[in-house]
C-alpha cells in the first residue's frame, strides 16, 4: 500500500514538472512571437539637410533615389519640424520627447573639451523606453548630449551600442583622429598625423549594417544619426568625381582667396570644389540609405521594419557650402540658425511596408518631440514624464489624428536668441541681437509660406497671446539666456 502512495506521489510529481515545463515553452513561444510582431525601427537623421535637397523634394541638381524610393513605398511629411535649428537642441528634443521651451539643452553649449552639455539621467530617453520593451538598441553617427564620463554618454540614456562620434564638434571632421565604441576611445591608425584613409561615415555605416546583422532575430532600434551634409564638405575622390564638372564651377567663398587653402583646416574651412563635394556627400548618404533597406530585404526584416528619414535642421552654409544654389531650403526662408520655416522645416519620409500605405503624402504638422510617443505607442510602451509630443503613429497607420494646439522653439546664443510659434495658420517670431529684443514678427503661414509678408502690426491680438504661451512654455534653464515673455 505504502509502495502504492509512493508511486501515486511520483507520478503526480511528474505529471506537475511536465506542467510547469510546458507553461514555460508556451509563455517563452509567446514571447518570442511577441518579439517577432515588434517592428524593427530604424531612425535616420541626416545633418543640416535642408527641405529642399532631396530630389523627391524639389532638388534638380542630383537625385536621391533611394531616399526617393522610400517615399514612393512609404509616406512623404510635408509639414515635419525639426527639434530646432542647431545640432544639439534639435537632438535633445528628439530623445525626450519635451521641446525646446523644456528640454534644459537650448544651444550647442560645449562645457568640456570634448562634448557638449549632458541630456540629464533623471529624464527617460526614447531609447530607455524602447529597451525596456525589450528592443536592443543602437546609435551610429553624432551623439552630441553628453562629453565623456558624464551621466548623457549614449551607453547611460539606454543605448546598448554607440559607434560615432560622442562630441558634434569633433564631427566637422570626416578623418577623425578617433571614434568611440561605447565608452572605449578607439584610434583610426589611418588618419594619424595628416593621413586621411579612413572616412568616418563610411566606418560607421559598417557598424550600423553589422548592428542590424547582429540582431536580425530580436527587435532592435537604430538610430542612425549621420554627420552628412554638414561642414566640412570633404568625401573620397570616388564620390566627388561623379559630380565634378557636373555643377557649376565654385565662385570664391569668404575667407578664401586665389592662395587659399582654408580647406586643409577642415571644419568650417572653405573647400575648393565645395559645389561637387555636396552633391557627392548626399549621393553617398543615400547609397547608404539603399544599402541599408538591401540588408534588410536580404535578412527578411524589411516587412516589419519602420524607417524614418529626416534631418535635425536646415541648410548650413559653412565650409562653401551654397544653399541658394541648390536650392536647398525649397521655397522657404531662413537657414540653420534661423526659427523661419527654411531653419525648422524639414524632409522626413516613413517607410513600413507592413503598415504604411505605398506613395501617400501627409501634410500633418508634426516636430522632433513626437517621435517618442509615437515609438512608445508602437511598442506599447507607457511614458513615465512629462511630454509636449503627440504620436504620429495615427497618421502613418491612416487613421483619425490628434493635433498640435501650438508648436514651440526657442534658441539661444551668447548673444542672440530667438523664439517661435506656430499656433494653427500663425506663426509669431521673436528675437534677441545684441542682447536687444527686436520686434515682433507675424506670418500667416497659410497664405505666406515663404515669410515675406510680415503682418505683425495689424494682428496685435496674436502677440499678446503669443506672450502667453511664450511665458507658459519656457522653463528656466542653465542653458537659457533671455525670457522672451518680457
């Protein structure tokens, strides 16, 4: 009897391990067909790309195909905003989903020799939302939110692997010295001394196809923040040869004379076939783009991947660069370091095969800070601060869309500052120079796109309720040098 219980006992403890082990291969089966229905996602920011310089924007001066071929299979925004008109703001705006009214970084402040103001670690990035859904995450180009050592370094605001460039200073030069892979400083042998043989966006777009390689399995986030366009105009004779001769020859720029060679400095320095150089440096950012959809295509993720294409500001005109020839800014007035729409209205094109419906056009009026809840409701992520992001994932998805009540910017620099609006059809300006408020500024961007119609003295009323969301919306910052509610 005893020996009876016994084996009774066993086999009910059997029968309870076989249990437990098949809820446990259900619920890990389960997960990884959670995973699975996870969109991929992947951000490509370009640098100081204007609205006008994608071919399938109005460019005549070269085509961008792949880029183009993104819009013909996805959606084309015509009303996106950057996060401001400068690198490092428009960048902040991005990862915390705040705009620059909130978000403490406001400028390019630098405060070390290497790397500028950090994003603060009490503030929950769109990458720690992200990861904590269980994406793995990634960052490739420019970082700009935090020098070494500090509590904004990619690897502590939740990005599993950083390859680029942790200072956007040191990004104005395409042959490094060094790049940093996580927290380790990594040398470039090859561009020692003068030597110039390894090309940083180059290097980094083969960490991002590797990243993407390495994690086909799992949902993972890449953000691929580039340094092209941006001064200096520098890229490989291969590039730059299939557009010599092919642009009108380059008038002499500041600074540089018939023995100037400004252009060895880098940077801002003025280069010589600049005209060229552009064309070729945007050729090349959208090979990248065509091979980085390739790589998806060739794993068998390109379904169920969501691609974002935009840049953090307008046109620069550094390094002889020449916006008004390309027509860079489209129909818009205003360039990087301006709040006009040439200084804040970008390209941005969203490509899910899966989801988003081929060729279609949106004129709804989204900005940087949108990006966050977007991903969020994507991932079914909940956020945990405070916002001024709306999600977009309504209109990509072609579905009724909440909307801004307003948009708001502001900028400063050491001297000058200036702040912006767009509340409905208005768009009320106001700046610093000199440390001097000027007056101000009204558009009615319905009928005056371009800005060439001030009308700030006829709609008085518009200002005074500018005033108040101008007073509303900014929160003092250690960055912040004016209140443009005075």
């Amino acid at each position: 009897m005893r020996l009876q219980n016994r084996l009774f006992f066993y086999l009910i403890l059997l029968l309870c391990f076989q249990f437990l082990y098949s809820c446990q291969e259900t619920n890990k089966k389960q997960a990884i067909a959670t995973n699975q229905t996870k969109p991929n996602i992947i951000y490509i920011l370009a640098d100081d790309l204007g609205y006008g310089d994608l071919s399938v924007y109005g460019q005549e001066k070269f085509n961008t195909p792949n880029i183009d071929k993104l819009a013909s299979e996805g959606m084309l925004f015509t009303q996106h905003y950057s996060g401001s008109t400068v690198c490092a703001p428009s960048r902040s705006t991005l990862m915390t989903g705040q705009h620059t009214g909130h978000t403490p970084i406001r400028g390019n402040k630098e405060i070390s020799p290497e790397g500028q103001h950090p994003i603060s670690d009490e503030v929950v990035t769109v990458a720690e939302v992200l990861q904590k859904q269980g994406y793995t995450t990634g960052i490739f180009g420019k970082w700009g939110l935090g020098y070494p050592g500090s509590e904004g370094v990619p690897n502590k605001q939740g990005f599993d692997t950083f390859y680029g460039f942790n200072c956007q200073r040191l990004g104005h030069n395409y042959y490094p010295y060094h790049l940093w892979d996580n927290e380790e400083k990594v040398v470039l042998e090859g561009n020692v001394g003068s030597l110039e043989n390894v090309y940083a966006p180059i290097k980094i777009h083969e960490e991002t196809l590797k990243f993407i390689e390495d994690n086909k399995d799992t949902p993972f986030f890449a953000y691929v923040a580039s340094i092209i366009p941006h001064a200096e105009l520098k890229v490989p004779e291969k590039y730059l040869a299939k557009f010599r001769g092919t642009v009108e020859p380059e008038k002499k720029y500041k600074g540089c004379d018939e023995d100037c060679e400004s252009y060895k400095i880098g940077g801002y320095g003025s280069q010589p076939e600049a005209h060229a150089a552009f064309a070729a440096m945007v050729y090349l950012l959208d090979e990248q783009v065509g091979e980085i959809v390739d790589k998806l295509e060739a794993l068998g993720l390109a379904e169920n991947t969501l691609i974002i294409f935009t840049s953090d500001n307008g046109p620069h005109m550094e390094g002889g660069a020449d916006p008004n020839y390309f027509n860079s800014n489209g129909k818009f007035k205003g360039y990087k370091r301006d709040l006009y729409e040439g200084g804040i209205r970008v390209p941005m094109i969203a490509s899910w095969p899966a989801k988003i419906k081929k060729g279609t056009t949106s004129n709804h009026v989204s900005a940087f800070w949108d990006v966050l809840p977007t991903f969020a409701e994507i991932s079914n992520a909940k956020i945990s601060q405070d916002i001024d992001g709306i999600s977009f994932l309504p209109t990509l998805l072609n579905k009724p869309q909440q909307t801004h009540e307003f948009l708001y910017w502001e900028f400063h620099g050491s001297k000058s500052a200036q702040a912006t609006i767009i509340n409905g059809k208005w768009k009320v300006l106001r700046k610093v120079k000199d440390k001097e408020f000027l007056p101000f500024e009204v558009y009615n961007l319905t009928i005056d796109p371009e800005e060439n119609n001030d009308i700030a003295a006829q709609n008085p009323e518009i200002i005074e309720k500018a005033l108040k969301i101008f007073k509303e919306e900014s929160v003092l910052s250690p960055i912040q040098q004016f209140r443009f509610s005075e």
